[in-house]
C-alpha cells in the first residue's frame, strides 16, 4: 500500500470577471469567497489577453464568448450568462474544453413578456413617433390616431415561457388568442385561453398583432420573410422581442414600406448594436417602427433575479457541486438535485479514496482500470447518474493531477476517463436496504483489467480466478449518505464506518494487544494529533475465506488526524511491532 502526499497548501481565491453590466446583488454574495472584477468595455483582443487568469466569467448577450476567447481561458471552470440566451457563447467549444456554460432560463421570462406587451401597446398606439413628433414642439394629434387592442387576435409564434405569460396578460386586455408552436403543452395553451393551430400560415392570415417568442435556431431563422409578410392583413402589427433574426430585416422594412403590414415593435437584432447603413439601422430609421435597444430583460426586478440565479451557479461550480441550470450538460431536476448532491461529495470522496489507498506509486498506469459502479436503494431510480459518474472520475484524478482534475465535471467527465483508460461500468440494484438504517448506497469495485495493475507490475501469466477473486474483494469501497453526511461502509475487505475527510491514516494490523498505542505515541511524537479513531473488522460477508484461513483478526485502524503525516513518520509506524501497512489519504 502506498501513501500518496497531496500538496494542499492554501490557494488563491478563484477569480471572477465581469465584462458587462450586472446587478450587484448577484455580485455581492460572490465578493465573500471570490475576487470580482467588474471591467466593462473590454475589446475582444483585450478580453483573450486577460482571460486566462480567471476562474469564472460572468456576461450578458454583449460579451462574445468565442472559442478564441475560451481557450485562452486556462484556468476558466464556468461560463455564465446572466439572462436566457446563449447564442454569444461557443457551446461546443466550451463543451470540448469541460467549461460549464450556465444560464438563468427563469428569471427574465416577466420582463420580457411585459416588454412585448409594452412594445404591442406602442405600435397600437404609436406611442413612439408621437414622443417624437411632442419632442420636436409639434402636437399632431390626427396623425397619431391609433387602434384598440381588445378583441384584436394576438397570434403568437412560439408558446413556451414567455409566450405563455404574454398570453396570460394579452387575455386580460380582452384580445383573441392564437399560436402555433409544435411542441407546445395542449392543456397549457387551453388554461392560458390560446387556440394552437397545427401548421403555422394560418396565423399570418389572422393575425391583428403577430408576436414571436422561440428561440433563434436553425429552423427559426428567417422564418418570417417575404412570403410571410405578404399573407398579412395591411392593418396588422409585429413583435420580436425574441431573436434578431428571426424576421427577415430586410423583408420587414419592405412590408413597411409598401403597405402591406402596418407597423413594428423591434427589441433585437441582427447585428447588436446596428451598424449605420445596415438592414437593422434602416428598420429602426422607418416612422412605423416602435425599437428599443434589446431592453426585454432589462428591468431591475430581472436583472436582480439573474444575477443571483447565476452567481449562486457559480459559487456552486467553483465550490465542486452542480449547476442548477447547465446549458451544455444534462438537466438534473430540482427534486433530483437534492437526492443527488450528497452523494456527488461522497463519489468524489471514494474516487479520491481509491487512489491514494489501493494505488501504486505508478498512479496514472494504475488508473487503468475497469470499475463496476453499483447504485442501491433509492438511487437506483434517479434518472440520471452522470454528475455522480463525474464526481468519480474527478475524486480519481485528483490526488495524481492538477489543473486537468479540477476542470473535470458532467460535461467532459466521459471523454477524460476515456483518454485515462478508466472505464466505468454502471448498474443498479433494486435491493431494498431497509436493514441499514439509510435509503442508498455505492459501491465501487475495481475489475482486474488485463491492461493494468498486473501488467504493470510485469506480471507475465494470465491471472488466476482466485487472484481476480482476492483483486476485486481488495479494491471495494462502499459508501452511503445520513443527514447529508457521506460515510464509508466498507474498505477493501473491511467493514466499516467512518466519514471521509481531511487527513486520515489507515493502517493495516493484526488486532492485538498495543497496536494502538505504538500507533498513537508515534504520531505523538511527531506532533499529530488522532482526532478520531475506529477499528474495522474483516467483513465476514465479503471475504469468507480470510476468516477460514483464521485471519479474522486482521483490521484496519482508521484515524482522523489534524495535519499532514509525512513519509518518514508514516514509516516509523511499519514493522514488527508496528502496523503490517500505513497509508496517508487526504479527502
Ligand atoms: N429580448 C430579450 O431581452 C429577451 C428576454 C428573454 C428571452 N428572450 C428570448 O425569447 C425567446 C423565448 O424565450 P423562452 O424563455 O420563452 O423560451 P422557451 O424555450 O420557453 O420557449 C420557446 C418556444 O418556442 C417553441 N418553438 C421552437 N421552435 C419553434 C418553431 N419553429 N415554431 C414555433 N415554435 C417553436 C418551443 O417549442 C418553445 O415552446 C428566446 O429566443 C429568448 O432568447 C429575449
Ligand atoms: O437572452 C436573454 O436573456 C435576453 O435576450 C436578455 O439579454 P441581456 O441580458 O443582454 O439583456
């Protein structure tokens, strides 16, 4: 058994960059365990030069986050997008780089559902040439007669969060409501008063106001243009506080311009900000066109709530725990997320275990190992196990790597393991565990592998069932969760039951008389304290034929203790009348 020493001199606090504008509500609960730079108006050449010192970047839809950009990004854990949209970030860059790209998918949805309604209530109103026309000096009220929105049908394209609240308060306005969104909730759309149409020209041909609310993809780009336009009644209005994008500029403009739609209430872009001459320049210049500079989220109640959405993501991440809302990694829900969350500590803890216990001094060759990963009881059931399949290959890096480890997480944990050579098997046990006194358990359980520990230990010959037998009996860690607490129950083929952190020592030994005492005054004289101890047993279950062979007073002794042991203390505790074998694991 070999001691591996972990360096775990205290680091930097992790550093976090902020190039836009973002609540400080948000930023105040990071600035307690962060250093927060807020540096707006960064070039893009100055953002990559200044990237690779922090931990954590914080935008807006401003920041181009480019591949460029994210590469750069050395020490880079997080990237998170105070608001819904992430179509300035490089997903597949980050993804391929194991940077987390979180985002605030809830906390701006009002926002911009009442910037719609504000922008439909403008064009119906022409709310916004009349302030310019009262600004000039002029007062031409017949030329701003407006409509009335009540009974008008509101059609809208894209019915899922902010679709939905605009049609909850368009219902209140006393206005018609239709949609197409063929992915749409049926029973939602009913309760919120909206008559889904399966194909989406009907709506043109309807529409008194037409809004537009999905998201910016491949197949909603450019999906209103001229053909669209022109089914339009000449009366009618349109709304995009979605995507730029999403209406045609140029096509829009023209409708405009001969008639064939009456006005336009414009929150987003194309380009952002326009560029003079451009097709959203021109759009916003036309006297029927109510714009506003991407303000949809922009109310103090939204920002609040995103920035702390995302601050508290970040925190999280940077502290080792999931993100509630990952844009590249699967959902994990809510409900699932407090089932989970123990237990990603607890796997990290046995990767990490693992190592510094059962590993050689060749550590990475010796990582080339299959392992059988077993959930039981209540675990067996969660949807998904990625974030605990990931807190494992990081808890197994760890101790034998650095920079590489800490940027392990749900996004890139397969590929690593797979470039590691670990390959991980993971199954299910239905079996109840009602005798235990807690709801689930794991199991970790190394497979001999042809590729690894005995080749590298030059062993020529196959090994023999009994070896494979007495391997995978060796390397098991069993652990499981009370009141949020990880414990281990067995180590190797002990049973046991200890929590696993700070530094422990874990001694192999023959139960007898002193044992413990040569231990504790050894450590005592190199001035460590044993903040706890236990003595695990042989687990009868697990390895019959030890305690046959009559060495059932084998143990372990298991000690929490209050600072590093080093090599040569460890040593000292080795020998006749010492322990049998010592290592030093630090979790
Ligand atoms: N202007 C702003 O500041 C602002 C603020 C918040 C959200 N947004 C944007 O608003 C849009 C909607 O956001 P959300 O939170 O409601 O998203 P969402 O994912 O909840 O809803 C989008 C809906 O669009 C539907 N959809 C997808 N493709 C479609 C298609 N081809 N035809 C019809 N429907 C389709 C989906 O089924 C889904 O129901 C996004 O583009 C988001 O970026 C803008
Ligand atoms: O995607 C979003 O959340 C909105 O478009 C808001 O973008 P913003 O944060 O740049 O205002």
């Amino acid at each position: 058994m070999a001691s591996v020493v972990v360096d775990h001199a205290a680091t930097a606090r992790p550093k976090v960059l902020i190039p836009e504008k973002v609540s400080p509500d948000g930023l105040r609960i990071l600035e307690a365990s962060l250093d927060v730079h807020e540096r707006k108006g960064l070039t893009p050449e100055e953002l990559i030069q200044v990237i690779g010192d922090y931990d954590a970047l914080i935008v807006r839809s401003e920041t181009k986050v480019t591949a460029e950009v994210l590469e750069a990004g050395k020490k880079l854990r997080v990237v998170a997008r105070a608001g819904v949209g992430v179509d300035n970030v490089d997903l597949n860059a980050a993804t391929k780089l194991g940077i987390i790209v979180v985002n605030s998918p809830q906390g701006n949805i009002n926002a911009a559902a009442e910037h719609t309604i504000a922008l439909l209530m403008a064009t119906a109103r022409n709310i916004g040439a009349a302030t310019l026309s009262i600004k000039n000096s002029k007062w031409e009220r017949s030329k701003f007669v407006g409509v009335e929105v009540k009974g008008k049908t509101l059609a809208i394209i894209g019915l899922g969060k902010v679709g939905l609240t605009v049609a909850r308060a368009a219902s209140g306005l006393g206005m018609e409501l239709i949609a197409y969104d063929p992915y749409a909730n049926p029973s939602l759309a009913a309760a919120a008063n909206v008559e889904l149409f399966p194909t989406i020209d009907e709506l043109f041909i309807q529409a008194d106001f037409l809004t537009i609310h999905t998201p910016m993809i491949a197949s909603t780009k450019g999906l209103i243009g001229t053909p669209e336009l022109s089914k339009m009644k000449p009366t009618a209005r349109i709304l995009n506080v979605a995507r730029g994008g999403i209406i045609d500029e140029t096509a829009l403009l023209a409708a405009l311009e001969n008639g064939s739609i009456a006005g336009a209430g414009i929150d987003v872009f194309t380009s952002e900000p326009p560029q003079a001459g451009d097709s959203a320049s021109k759009l916003i210049a036309h006297p029927n066109v109510v714009a506003t500079p991407h303000l949809g989220a922009s109310t103090i109640e939204a920002q609040e709530n995103v920035s702390l959405d995302v601050c508290n993501q970040v925190l999280s991440i940077l502290s080792g725990q999931l993100p509630r809302s990952a844009v590249n990694a699967p959902i994990i829900l809510p409900e699932e997320y407090r089932t989970l969350q123990p237990f990603v500590i607890l796997l990290e803890k046995m990767g990490s275990l693992f190592t510094q216990h059962f590993s050689s001094s060749n550590n990475a060759q010796q990582l080339r190992t299959t392992f059988d990963l077993t959930y039981e009881g209540s675990l067996a059931t969660c949807n998904t196990t990625k974030p605990l399949f990931a807190a494992l290959v990081k808890g197994l890096l760890q101790p034998i790597t650095s920079a590489e480890t800490t940027n392990i997480n749900i996004v890139n944990a397969e590929i690593v393991a797979k470039e590691r050579g670990i390959l991980i098997n993971e199954s299910r046990s239905r079996e109840s565990l009602d005798q235990e006194g807690y709801a689930a358990s794991v199991t970790l359980r190394a497979r001999l592998d042809p590729r690894s520990p005995s080749a590298s230990r030059g062993l020529t010959a196959a090994p023999t069932k009994s070896e494979r037998v007495k391997r995978v009996a060796d390397q098991i860690i069993t652990g499981f969760v009370s009141n949020n607490t990880p414990y281990i129950s067995r180590l190797g083929r002990y049973s046991t039951s200890f929590i696993p952190t700070g530094t422990m020592l874990i001694c192999k030994n023959y139960d007898e008389p002193g044992k413990i005492g040569v231990v504790g005054g050894r450590l005592g004289k190199a001035g460590v304290n044993i903040r706890s101890m236990s003595v695990a047993p042989i687990d009868s279950h697990a390895d019959g034929d030890a305690v046959q062979n009559g060495k059932e007073n084998e143990a372990l002794m298991i000690l929490s203790v209050d600072r590093a042991v080093d090599e040569d203390v460890r040593k000292s505790l080795l020998g006749d009348d010492g322990v049998v074998e010592a290592s030093v694991v630090v979790l």
